[in-house]
C-alpha cells in the first residue's frame, strides 16, 4: 500500500489552498505522484471522481464497484482506494482537497461522515448539469492564466459544488433508511468520535458521554442505522482497520494489536477470528494465495 502524506502539495493548484482539479487527464501529473496513485493508496484527502461519460471501476478498502455517466465516486482520508485501470480518454473529472481547506468553507456537510457507508452517489439529469457546470467552472477559476484567483472564489464554488453532494447524498440514501434528522445527526457525530479516536477509546459508555446521550439511547441509534450494536460498530470498524493494515503493509499481528489500540495480541486475534471468520495467519495465507492467482 501506497500512503499519500504530502501528495497533494506535489499537484496543488492554488497558492492557499490544498486543492486540485483535473478535467479530462488536461492536468499531467508527475510520475512520482502516477507510480502512487496506480496502486492501492491511503487517501491523506478528500477525493471525489465525477464521471461525466464512461465507465470506471475502483476499489475502496476491501469493496470493488462500477461507476457510470453521471455518477460519482468518492474517497475521504484513511480509506484505502484503488482506481483500476481505465481510459484515460473518458469525460470526467477528478477532484482533491485536504482537511485544511474543509475548515475554510462556510458550510457543514454531513455526508463527508460517510454515515451510511457508502462511496458513489447518483444525480438526477438536472443536477447532472449542475454539477458538471460547476466543477467546469472550479476547473476554469483554478488554471486562468495570470493573476490567480482569490481563495475566497474558490471556495465559494466548492462549497455549493459541496452542497450539491450533501443534498443528493441524503436524498439518495436516507429514505432508503427511513432517518430522522436529529437521530441522524447523533449517528454521525458517532461514527465520527468513533473515527477521531479509534485506536485510543474503545468504551461505548465514554462515548455516549461524550454525546450526551444514554448508553441506551446510543444503543437505539446505533442500531437503527449502523443495524449493530455500537459495541459491535466499533469492533467491525476496528477489524476492517486491521484488514486494511493486513492487505495493504507487513506487520506483525502483534505490532497490529498495539497499533489499534489493544493491549493483549492474544485478545485481539481471538476477537479478529471470531470477527472475521478466519485467524490471522489463515487470512494472510488466502492474501498471499490471491496475489499468486
């Protein structure tokens, strides 16, 4: 596995901002940077690929899929992804923020939680154009010669451009669940004290207190939208983790208990077997028996 820290200041197209934009492959990049994105890669930013005309398939962590004419595939940081060979001659356009740059813009936008777990969304035709025209125009504003253009412009585009993702990310899959927004909301900012401490706090109760929420109610939430136990959640987030290390870098299952936060090797592999299905040694074998194939 291929990680990405500091590759997006290598294509960066703005003075201020971390951001890049490619409209069709116009943008070449350095062949330091193609040898890292041709391969399995830990994401460092936000990626989002819009397929303007064509067809794709990309792998992200363990799932492979398909996307189509105006669909979009979409990557955020610690995820692995894998963009599968292509025609570079397809219409589409790919685009690439960090952190930084999110904290700049004057909206919040849910869907970047990934709350139903999810890495393609589907616009309408209307919204289709829109999009297009807007990432047309993102393209336009970063690479007009002369003077570059303030970063305020810039992110104003990229927050409606941003907008427009949230709304039809909702749109599409919340009334596939059936969601109320303020259980929602608590999902979300689950899922995401889960993500900012994974391998440090596995206590379901501190994180229920931290939301201010009985572990009861947390227990209700979770359940509703996640279908597990938050206990479970955390488990399954921990156990893809380490299938990510696994695949994707050599490390001892030791080193990988310490590394997501258990204090007992033995306890984790017990847990990683019953999660899994296999133990780690078995899992590592079919690895190797796949990259052989």
């Amino acid at each position: 596995m291929e990680e990405t820290t500091g590759l997006l200041e290598k294509i960066r197209q703005h003075d201020k901002l971390s951001i890049a934009l490619n409209e069709n492959c116009t943008i070449l990049l350095p062949e330091d940077v193609m040898r890292v994105l041709r391969k399995p890669h830990r994401l460092s930013f936000y990626y989002f690929q819009y397929m303007e005309k064509g067809t794709a398939t990309f792998k992200t962590d363990l799932n492979e899929f398909t996307i189509n004419t105006g669909e979009l595939v979409f990557g955020f940081p610690n995820q692995i992804f894998t963009k599968l060979p292509y025609d570079i001659n397809m219409r589409q356009y790919a685009l690439s923020f960090d952190e930084q740059t999110l904290t700049q813009l004057p909206g919040a936008y849910p869907f970047l939680v990934n709350p139903f777990n999810v890495n393609t969304m589907t616009f309408d035709p209307a919204t289709q154009q829109r999009v297009k025209n807007l990432l047309s125009g993102l393209f336009q504003l970063l690479h007009t010669s002369g003077k570059q253009k303030k970063a305020e412009v810039i992110l104003a585009h990229l927050h409606t451009l941003l907008t427009e993702f949230n709304t039809a990310y909702f749109e599409q899959y919340q009334s596939q669940h059936g969601t109320t927004g303020s259980k929602l909301s608590k999902y979300i900012a689950f899922k995401l004290a889960v993500e900012t401490q994974l391998t440090e706090q596995h206590d379901v109760q501190s994180i229920a207190d931290q939301l201010a929420l009985t572990s009861s109610t947390l227990y209700a939430i979770v359940k509703e939208f996640g279908g597990v136990s938050p206990k479970e959640w955390i488990i399954n987030r921990l156990m893809m983790e380490a299938q990510r290390k696994l695949q994707y870098s050599d490390i001892s299952v030791k080193e990988l208990a310490y590394e997501l936060g258990f204090s007992d090797p033995g306890y984790f592999s017990r847990l990683f077997k019953k999660s899994i299905g296999k133990s780690v040694s078995q899992y590592l074998a079919e690895l190797k028996d796949l990259s052989h194939n």
